[in-house]
C-alpha cells in the first residue's frame, strides 16, 4: 500500500507539511509584529521614564537656587 495521492499526485504528507509550514510562518510573523509591539512600547515607557526625571532634576534645582536666595 502506497502513500495517498489527490488527484494531481500530490502526497497527503506533502500535502500535510505545506500546510505546518505556512501555519508556522503565519505564527512566526505575528509573533514578530508582536515583540516589535512590545519593544515600541517599552521604548515609550522608557523615554516618558526619562522626561519625568528631567523635569523632577529641573524641579529640584529650581528649589535649590530659591533656598540659596
């Protein structure tokens, strides 16, 4: 007994590992849409992070040369 063959003589299992092949690509892309999602939102967290230190710098300096007067 020989492998299943459709019509065109495409073998089931060929027939099988295109089918996992292109279902792994689908998830490999999405799961790079989201690492790049993450990462983009990460590095905004990051820079707000970063201007709210500045501003609490710019903040206390202000307090400092007001207590030197």
């Amino acid at each position: 007994m020989g492998l299943q063959e459709d019509s065109c003589g495409v073998t089931m299992k060929t027939k099988r590992r295109r089918r996992r092949r292109k279902c792994e690509r689908i998830w490999n892309e999405a799961a790079i849409d989201e690492m790049s999602y993450l990462l983009e939102d990460s590095e905004a967290r990051e820079e707000e992070k970063r201007g709210t230190m500045r501003a609490k710098i710019e903040l206390w300096e202000e307090k400092q040369s007001e207590r030197s007067l």
